[in-house]
C-alpha cells in the first residue's frame, strides 16, 4: 500500500507525511526544484524524506520560473509582508502550481501502482491561492480519473488525499505534534533565509498557529512581531 | 489576442500553430523538453517556431523521465512496431503527460493574459491514449476555471481549444497543407533517426493520413511498408 506525498519541506506537508506514515502506508515522496526563490525549502523536504527512512525521494527538476509571473519564483517582484487579512490573490500566488504538482504526482502514482496522493492544502488559515480550494481538489479528482491508463484500463483510481484541508493552523501543529512529525526540521518562510524572518504571510500563519496550539516553534526566527 | 499553443514539433501541433495563427492569435509556442527517447522533436518544434516568426518560444526543461513507466521516455522499454489496432494502451503512452502539459500552458496563458490554449489532440486516428479523449479536455477545462487567479479574482478564464479533435488524420493533413503549415518541417516518428522509421505506431498513422488525403509526405523516411 503506497502513497505519493507532495513534500515541500514545509509544516502542512510535513504533517501530512507523518498522516500517510501513520495510516501504513508506505510514502513515495514527491518534491519540485521549481527555481523557486530559495532552495532552502527543498533541503528541509530532503531532510524530512531521510527522517522517514524512504527508499526513494524523486526531486522534480523544472525551470517553471520561465514562465514567471510570481513573488516566488521572480526576484523582482517583492514577498507581501504580514498583511494575511487582505482579500485578494497575493504576488506569491504561483500561477498553476498545485494543478502542475498533482499532475506529476498522478504520473508518479501511477506508475508505481500507488493508491493515493497525498497533498497538504488547507482551506482555513491559508493565503488565499484558488488551488487550495476543496473545489479544485474536487475536480482535479475528476480529471485524473479520466487521465491514467491504471483507472482507465485497470479500474484503478487514485485518490487524492487532503488530511488538513479543514483544519486551523492551530489544529494542524497539534496533530503534527501528536504524531511526532519532525516539525524542527521544516521552514515556512517564503524569504529562505537560515532563520525564518517572522514576518512574510506565511511565517505569520505558522506562529499564530503553534502560539494558539501552545507549542514552543522548534525553528529559529531572525525576529518575530508580536500580534 | 494571445493562444499558448502546445508545440511538440509534430505534424498535429503544428497544425494547430497554423490554424491558430489563421484565427488572429498571437502565438505563444510551448515546448517540453522532457528528456524524451531523442530530441529531434524538440530541434522540430523549434523550426516551426522559427518559421512563424514567433517573438518567443517557451521550452520547458523538466525531468519527467525521472518517473518512468513509458516506451518514449525509458530505453529500456520497446517501441511498439506497426500494430495500430491493438485495443489496449501502447507502452509509449507516458503517464500523465497531457495533464502536465496543460497545467504548465494555463500557468503560462494566465501569466502572459492569454485566452485560449490551443492543443493538438485527436480522438479518432490516434493511439488509444486516455488523456487525448474528449471527456479528459471537458474536465481538465472545469479544473482549470477553479484554479487560476484569472478565473477567480478576474472572471478571465482560458479556454483550451482542440481544433483537431474530431478530425481523422487525412482531414489533419488536407487542413495543415491549405492553411500553408510547414508539415516538411515536422516529424512523427518515436524513433527519432534523421530519417523516420516508417515503421512505429506513429509513422503508420501520418503515412496512412498522408496517402488518403493524396499528398507526399514531404519528409524523409529510411523504410515504408506498402499497406
């Protein structure tokens, strides 16, 4: 029984490794240099594959910051600090990336004869992206069904799994915490830098969430506001 | 008016890029560069570029092969030889390809304000490919409209155009030849030899469109069977 992980080094994916472990599966990690602003969040994914003792960690390698138009991916477009109630799309919105993630996933599954997918979005304490949506992910499970040669021919599904998609960032650190995820080797900071900066939206969601969990943050920070 | 059009360097892509350009687009070429069985698609794919005088041509770098699974991208599988009846799903189907390839060219047509992709499927002469079906197109079109800042915040959605579809491969070659498409230009053969094969899935079906549409594949070929 095996399970494709999409693993950014990040806290979501990371719980979401230790929910596929603890369900029994056995987790085919999937990650993405993406020539994404920093490679830092890929070292993390790498770190957090090796402490789950996988046989295999496949690293997409992909120029998709040629196709531009992100915070994330292009150095001249600044990362928003700490304003995570604003209502529109932010500049770190990366344009398709969930819907190009699961798709490699889909491939990877399939040809490793895994049942499902498993991808860390959530819909509550998240920074507004369309494709975190449980719509999207319903759809997007409509489509695979008709992409694969395995559900096509075999009447094999592969379900994509979201084990946080409605769960608070607080919620989410508890149960990371409860199944001994190794929180103290992810980062979240969309700067990279060897300490998160405490300031960018997606630090903020981090903090606000281990402080109303009660958890101590393992990670180091170059500063933090208090709220 | 822009359309991100899905070049493999093939006679249907490049059918689309004409029928495209017929329609008033501006062309935004696409390519991967997916570490297929040889790259004299790609090294195609840039000549019909080049000869709609594109302003650029796209080309993503990726490691697919790295998931493996395909007769196209894995040297160790066979190229299936001249046996286009057979019912099941050829070893040269690649998986999830199509889906991958349109998650990058709506990422691309949302970035560059782009209203159509255009895509050279085709579900009557082909090789029994899932994701060249009519239902995978209809539902990747839904996924794409939840999962797009365009679609979401802006009510801009993309649409993904299949101008061949419900064409058999003389009606694709009669179109290519009266809209002017450099057809010398492109190659079809999975072999990837200076000359084509003749022999491969692939080749039968160009030959046989070319010969029923009664004009001369203007390519080379190192052997043809008489039918």
């Amino acid at each position: 029984m095996k399970a494709v992980v999409l693993l950014s080094g990040g806290l979501d994916s990371t719980v979401c490794m230790a929910v596929a472990k603890e369900q029994g599966f056995e987790l085919l990690p999937l990650s993405f240099n993406y020539h994404q602003r920093h490679n830092r969040e890929l070292a993390c994914a790498r770190n957090v594959a090796d402490y789950y003792k996988v046989k295999r960690h496949l690293v997409i390698e992909t120029n998709m910051e040629a196709i531009g138009g992100s915070a994330l991916t292009d150095n001249s477009i600044t990362v928003p600090q700490g304003d995570i109630a604003r209502p529109d799309i932010p500049s770190t919105y990366v344009p398709a990336r969930n819907l190009i993630f699961l798709s490699y996933a889909l491939g990877y599954a399939e040809v490793n004869r895994a049942e499902k997918i498993f991808i860390g979005v959530n819909a509550l304490d998240y920074s507004g992206y369309p494709d975190c949506r449980p719509e999207f992910i319903n759809l997007f499970q409509q489509v695979a069904n008709y992409s694969t040669k395995a559900a096509t021919q075999e009447g094999q599904e592969i379900s994509v799994v979201t084990p946080l998609l409605h769960l608070t960032k607080r919620e989410i650190v508890q149960l990371g915490s409860r199944l001994g995820a190794p929180l103290e080797l992810t980062t979240s900071c969309y700067q990279g830098g060897d300490a998160a900066c405490g300031t960018c939206d997606s630090c903020l969601l981090r903090l606000k969430g281990f402080a109303e969990a009660g958890i101590s943050d393992p990670i180091l920070y170059s500063s933090t506001r208090s709220e």
